[in-house]
C-alpha cells in the first residue's frame, strides 16, 4: 500500500478570531455536515447536522476569510437541493449578520428538473432564488445553470437571460463560469464550447451592466485564460479566481492586476490560506508564494479528474482535523473516492501541519482503514492509538 506515516507534531488550539484581510476580498466555498443519523437515501432531501455546519462557517470567519455559501462545495446539485439550500442560505446569513461575517450566496435554478424547463421557466427559477438571497441581505453569486446549458440555444439566449437578471438586481452580483471539468452538465456554457467565443460572450454581458456587477468567479483551470480575461474586464469589476490548481500565482498577480479568490480548496486550507494572504497584506508577495506554494500539490490531488468529486476530500480533511465527528457526506459521497486516494489526501495535508491534533488525525484514518477492510494496514501504518 503507502508508506507509513508518522503524524506531524500539534498545532496547537484553533486560531483566535482574526481581523478580515485586506490586500485580497478572499472567500472560502464551504462545504455541508451531513446528520449521519438520518433516514434518508441518496434520492432523498439532504439531512445536516446544522450545528457543526454552521460552526464551520464561524471557523471561516474567525480566521478572516469570507464565506460562499450554497455552492457546489457545498454539493449544490450533487445531493443538496434547493430547500436545503434556502435554508442553508437563511440560517448562514443570520449567523453571518450576527458576526460581522462576510457571506456570499449561490442563486441557481436547481428547483427545476434537469430537462425540460423553458428559458422562461429558468428565468422564473433564477429569480426566485435571487430574490431569497436579497432577502437575506446576502451578496448573491449568479450560479451557472445546467438548466439554461440544456435549453439555450445560442449565445443571445444568455445574454437576454442574464441582462434581464442584471437590470433588477438591488445590489451587484458575482457572476459565476464554472467549468464542465467540474460540472460536465455546463458543457458549452455562454452559448459555445470554444472557449473564445464563450469568453467574447461572457464580457459582452458584463460590459452591458458594469454597475451590476461586482465581480466575476472563474473557475475554468486554465491559468492564462484567466488572466486574460481579468485584464479586459472594466474598472471596478473583481476576477475571484475559482482555479483550484493555480491559485498562489494567480491571486499574487503581476504588474498589471491580481485575481481576488472565491476557492473550495480554501475550505481546509482556511489557516494557511488567511496567513498567506497577510503576508500580501504586508506587500510581501514572496512570503505568500513561499507560504501558499507548497499548498497545490494537496489541491491538485483533492481536485484530480473526475474533479467534480473534491468534495469527498474535502469532506474526509475537515473529519481529520476535528471539524465534524464523523466522515458521512449527503448522498453517500464519501464512497465517490478511493481508500489511497483519501490515504494520499491525509498525508498531504499532514505534511502541511494541517491538523491541530495529529494523533487524532492519524487514529481516524486507521479507523477508516479499518472499514475499509485494512485492518493489517491500519495497524503498521499508524499504530494502536486511540480513534
């Protein structure tokens, strides 16, 4: 199997709140606790255990990174529906006003069958969403719709669509391009499968309503596209880097602009993520590369093809780390990975000193061994300790 692995030394106890960071606006897309108690199957409405899943947001918030909430770390569309999600999105913006949290929420149109629906139909379901993100006094993030993928038709159905949604917004929204690596369901997104067209497409639409528009989330992979695109967007209008793999370089920037972040690798790497970015904050853009550098290979390997599964991984390190006390995901998808590549995500993460209480961590991932059939393994490679 892997080499043995000897747990990192402690970290200590969780970092005391922390003022929000300055030289960067940086989200963390958080992910869902599920209630491992619940009688509910992989077709049913999702169960959460909304105590842990709330203290994970105010885990977020202490270190002084942003929440995005109801996004697909959140498994939007990968068993969390959208009542979970309106509630989920409620309960998060009151904990949110009560803290002085910054929160972004994803507005979709989820409600609706995969199949079938209208544009205005998607119209009517995007409004809808929108309006309960306004109403919760939340930013919204204009998720992409596999509903408006199966039913445009060209390219002037997304901009009639999201200028019609633009035009009576309250407050600027974030709008989001989320890549078919991550959702194959998006699959020529903008109204074109090649990337310059779409990309034309989607700056035309923010051109039109600059005013509305906060900012843009990019998550395509794909480093140069990025930065092209974020140096043709007009003054004013954020590119939240969304890419997963290359982020340290990304959100430093060059002399011509830098990407803000709205990340789901920043869900485990909240710690070393917010003390990276005060390094940039100290206009000391080497220590941040030195700081987040090391961090990618743990990215690259949680969000490895089929990337739309980094949730499990995500999932399994927040376990590790103490965050939840048990590693069950809604819909099962704690089986959506492979015992090594979970194995390889542990010892990654605890080589970046990620666990607060490594003896812990290690005992976990002997216990997870263990169901796996591993008992042998477990017991070589992290020993008789506790669980």
């Amino acid at each position: 199997m892997n080499a043995p692995v000897t747990p990192s030394a402690p970290t200590g106890k969780p970092a005391p709140a922390r003022p929000p960071l300055r030289s960067r606006r940086v989200f963390a897309a958080a992910h869902v606790v599920a209630d491992p108690g619940a009688d509910t199957g992989p077709d049913g409405p999702a169960a959460l255990d909304w105590d842990a899943t709330l203290a994970f947001r105010h885990h977020l918030w202490a270190h002084g990174l942003g929440v995005a909430e109801a996004m697909d770390t959140a498994q939007r569309g990968m068993g969390l529906d959208w009542d979970g999600a309106a509630e989920l999105i409620r309960r998060s913006a009151a904990e949110a006003r009560a803290v002085g949290g910054p929160l972004v929420c994803g507005a979709g149109t989820d409600q609706l069958p995969p199949r079938g629906a209208s544009l205005a139909d998607v119209r009517a379901a995007y409004e809808e969403q929108l309006g309960l993100v306004e109403d919760a006094r939340a930013q919204p993030v204009l998720m992409a719709s596999r509903q408006l993928a199966a039913t445009a038709t060209a390219p002037d159905d997304y901009q009639e669509l999201y200028g019609h949604l633009l035009r009576q917004t309250t407050r600027p929204v974030i709008l989001h391009w989320l890549g078919p690596m991550f959702d194959p369901a998006l699959t020529g997104y903008w109204g074109s499968t090649e990337p310059d067209a779409a990309t034309e497409t989607f700056l035309q639409i923010i051109a039109e309503h600059p005013d509305k528009v906060d900012g843009v989330k990019v998550s395509l992979l794909d480093a140069d596209r990025e930065v092209r695109l974020r140096r043709r967007l007009p003054p004013g209008v954020r590119c939240y880097t969304g890419d997963d793999f290359h982020y340290p370089e990304l959100i430093a920037g060059d002399d011509r602009g830098f990407s803000d972040a709205l990340l789901g690798v920043f869900d485990p790497l909240a710690p070393l993520a917010a003390e990276a970015v005060r390094l940039l904050d100290a206009h000391d853009t080497p220590g941040f590369r030195a700081a987040l550098d090391p961090t990618v290979a743990l990215a690259r390997h949680l969000f490895q093809a089929p990337t739309r599964h980094y949730k499990t991984g995500v999932v399994l390190l927040a376990w590790l780390a103490g965050h939840q006390r048990h590693f069950t995901m809604v819909g099962g998808l704690q089986s959506a990975r492979s015992l090594p590549h979970l194995h390889r995500a542990y010892q990654l993460a605890d080589a970046l000193g990620l666990f607060p209480d490594p003896e812990r961590a290690a005992a976990r991932m002997r216990a997870l061994r263990t169901v796996y059939g591993a008992e042998r393994e477990a017991t070589e490679e992290y020993g008789s300790e506790r669980t």
